[in-house]
C-alpha cells in the first residue's frame, strides 16, 4: 500500500502556512518528495503553487524573480532558498528544450502531467503533508524503475535532456529504466533531440553521473544508447582495444577499464573521477604490437614459439591532448580541464624503493605538492580498473609501492627544502645584480640552480647560488 501522507519538516509546515493563511495550495514537488519517499537526506526544495510569481512576492520579504517568465521565483525563507513555481502546463518543443508557450494551470495534477519521469511527478500538500500521486510513482519508486510521465516518445521528443536524465538517475539510483521508455533513446527522431540541446546541459548531466555511486551504469548505458558517441565519439574507438597479452596486466579493453577506473575513483573528487575516465584514453592511438620468438618453457628440448606483446609506449601524452580537446568541447571550466589534464599526463610515475631522495623532491616539483593527494588516488582508480575489484592492499606490491612512496614525500615535505623557484636563497634581482643580464638566460639559469638545490638541499645558500650562477653563466 502506497503511502497517503508524508512528515514535513517543520520549516515547510511553516512556510506553507504563509500560503494557506492567504488562501492559497501549495505543494513539495520534485527531487525532494522522492527523496524523501526513499527516506534519503532532501536538501533542495521545491513548491508548486497556484498563488502567482507576484502573489508570493507579496507574501514574502525577500524574493529574488529568478525565473519569473516562466512563473519561478525563489524565497529566502528562514536561512534557505525555496524555489516556488505557480501550477503551469507547457505547450510545443520546437526546439527540443523550451516549451513554446507556458500557461498557469488550476491543480497541481495539471502541473504533474507536464513532468518528466513518474518518480519525479509525486507532489505532498505543505498543509497536511497529503500525498498527490496521479502516475504511480510511489509505486515505480519502490520498483526501483525509472518510467516517463504519459508516452516516453512525447516526453523526450519536447526535452532533448530528459533521455540524458533517464540514464543519470539510473546511475544515481541505481534504478532500472522501463523497457518501452529506454527503447525509444535509440530511435533516431530521439537521438537528434538529444544532440540539439546546449553542450553546457549535456555536460551537467554528464557530470551528475561522474558523480554517482557507480559511474559505469550510466556511462554503459549511455554507450549502448549511443548518446557518449554523439558528445564524446572519442571513446568508439576504445571499445574493442585489446590490452592484455601473455602477461596479463588487463583484464578489459580499454573501455571497459576507464568505465571501471572510474568507479574505483573517489566520488567526491570529480577531476580523480574524470581524470579516471580519461586517463587512457589514448592507447588507442600509442597502441603497438610485437612479436618475438622466445624459448618454449612448457617443453624441454629446446624448441620455440612466437609470443606477441602488446605496448602502448606514451599514451598518456596522446590521453593528454584528447583530454583536454573533449573537456574543453564539453566546456569544462578552464582550471578543471587543467587540473585534469595534468593528472593524465602524470599518471604513469613507476617509483621504485631505490629512488634517491633528490628523484623524490624531482617527483614532488613535476607533479605539483597540491595535486600528490589526486594522482594517488588516480593509481588506485587505475588498479581497480584493471580487474573491476578493490586492489587487497596486504598483497599487493603495487599499493606497498605507494605507500613507500607518500612516506617519503610527507618527510621531504616536512623538511621544507626548496621545491620552487620561490623558495630558493636568490631570485632574478639578485642575479641581475651579479651580472647576468634579463631574459631568457637569466630564466634557464635560475632553473639550473633550483635543480642543483634539489640535488643538494645544502646548497640553498644565497652566497653558494650566487657563484654557482656565475660559473654557469660563463660556461654558457
């Protein structure tokens, strides 16, 4: 039995009090009622109402008309925003995103019908809590399935996004989606629904689901549908790019290992999450194979046979300038793409136990202090990709490899040696002063001197660089 009425917190009793004192309905709508329906945390409220955006600018002190030409205005209420939206039907898609006319509707049963899944199109009257479920979708809830409101055909071809949205809530979820509305993503009326809306909406959903608690299900999901080809048609040739050989470092292709890097990748972390999904990107394209003729081990008389190895010698720099040219398509801010970007083209350091300590403070400078913590993360995300399962720490090399290595870079840290040109005993001033002219010389010198410095932390005396600089620049 679905349930009837639903416990409000106090802060929505009360602002609902406000609009039934003046003779108005008003209902939580939204990701909220199911949220709550699904006793997770709710944060985000939002009201429908059949009061107007100009009646609750009358009812409450502060309102910002954030969306008021489509009937949307947002309360500061009590230390939060409440999102309130008058009852309104949509008429005409002509663009795949806009509603060509919006108009106020009378019930809140009218508002539901103009919503996107079932879950979605639940609303609970702030006054007594009484639950409006016009669709079943309590009901889907508790099936864990994702269903359109009314014909899936109609409702994706009026929002190119909500197919997006579908597989995103799947993924968040960890519903499934109902057979007659995941068909239609594949027609091809649909697909270019899809790919006519804003890069900018594309990539939030697509972000959402880097998010998620497995980012596989919707990424897969997204691949069957063929929605990643029409944003991100760089992954294609990933799938089927065989990795493993008579070694067996991969179980996947490479596809399947960047879906499953991600998961491994923390969830609140989206550059560890993208850089994760990214991070091979270009093997493809490094891809090379070798064949040889080795002694046949399983036989004792000296016979051979071919074995054939498969490289893919500097692919993180070719997964570098993929990365970069999808983050920037899908419009990424700028210090995201870079961040990302770096953590790509560093993510195949091979320390080993006999690296000098001059190796390590060299390993600290290239790959940056603030981002040691990320690229870490990034090796685990890439061991879990390997085998889709959480590397066991006590059996594993690799991992005991690592922690060697954050040990050793904590106590280079902790020594406060000179790991830029910032923090050395002399700057170009000083060398100017000493002689050496500005430019591009003064620059390469000063760069010389850091890398003596970290060499040799001792040397990081104003008196000792400053005669170091003058032998190198005579030599030069």
């Amino acid at each position: 039995m679905m349930t009837k009425k639903m416990r409000l917190p106090d802060l929505l009793k009360d602002f609902g009090k406000v609009f039934s004192d003046a003779g108005f309905k008003a209902y939580l709508v939204g990701g909220a009622v199911r949220d709550m329906i699904m006793k997770v945390p709710a944060h985000d409220w939002d009201v429908a109402t059949n009061a107007t955006p100009q009646d609750v600018i009358k009812l409450f002190k502060f309102v910002v008309p954030t969306g008021i030409e489509h009937g949307t205005v947002t309360v500061h209420y009590k230390g939060n925003e409440i999102e309130v939206t008058t009852f309104r039907t949509e008429a005409g898609y002509s663009d795949g995103r806009h509603p060509d006319s919006v108009n106020y509707a009378a019930t809140i049963e009218e508002d539901l019908a103009r919503r996107d899944f079932t879950m979605n199109a639940i609303a609970a009257s702030l006054e007594d809590g009484i639950i409006v479920d016009p669709y079943g979708g309590q009901q889907d809830i508790k099936a864990k399935l994702i269903r359109t409101v009314g014909i899936a055909h109609e409702r994706f071809m009026e929002d190119g996004l909500r197919p997006v949205r579908a597989l995103r809530f799947a993924a968040k979820l960890g519903f499934s989606i109902e057979n007659n509305t995941y068909s239609e993503i594949f027609k091809e009326e649909i697909q270019k629904k899809v790919i006519s809306i804003s890069i900018e909406r594309f990539r939030d959903e697509f972000e959402k689901i880097m998010k998620a608690p497995k980012p596989s299900t919707g990424l897969k999901m997204m691949e069957e549908t063929g929605i990643l080809s029409l944003f991100i048609p760089e992954f294609d040739v990933c799938r089927g790019c065989v990795q493993s050989d008579y070694r067996a470092f991969h179980k996947f292709d490479v596809l399947d290992h960047l879906f499953y890097a991600c998961d491994g990748a923390p969830a609140d972390k989206l550059n560890v999450r993208l850089a994760a999904l990214f991070h091979d990107i270009g093997k493809p394209a490094a891809k090379k194979l070798h064949k040889e003729t080795v002694l046949d081990g399983d036989k004792n008389d000296g016979s051979t046979k071919e074995i054939e190895t498969i490289t893919f010698y500097n692919h993180e720099s070719f997964s570098e300038k993929i990365t970069e040219k999808i983050l920037v398509r899908l419009r990424f801010p700028n210090e995201t793409v870079h961040n990302v970007c770096h953590l790509v083209k560093e993510h195949m350091f091979h320390y080993e136990t006999g690296w000098s300590d001059a190796a390590v403070r060299r390993f600290i400078v290239r790959v940056k202090p603030e981002c040691l913590e990320d690229l870490y993360d990034l090796r685990l995300a890439d061991m879990y990709g390997m085998y889709n399962e959480k590397v066991d720490a006590r059996y594993s090399a690799s991992v005991t490899l690592l922690h060697e290595l954050d040990e050793r870079v904590k106590k280079e840290l902790e020594k406060k040696t000179a790991l830029s040109l910032k923090s050395l005993a002399v700057n170009g001033r000083d060398l100017m002063a000493a002689g050496i002219p500005a430019g591009k010389e003064l620059g390469r010198i000063l760069n010389e001197l850091l890398d003596c410095v970290l060499e040799d932390p001792e040397m990081n005396k104003r008196d000792i660089l400053l005669e170091t600089a003058k032998k190198i620049n005579r030599i030069s």
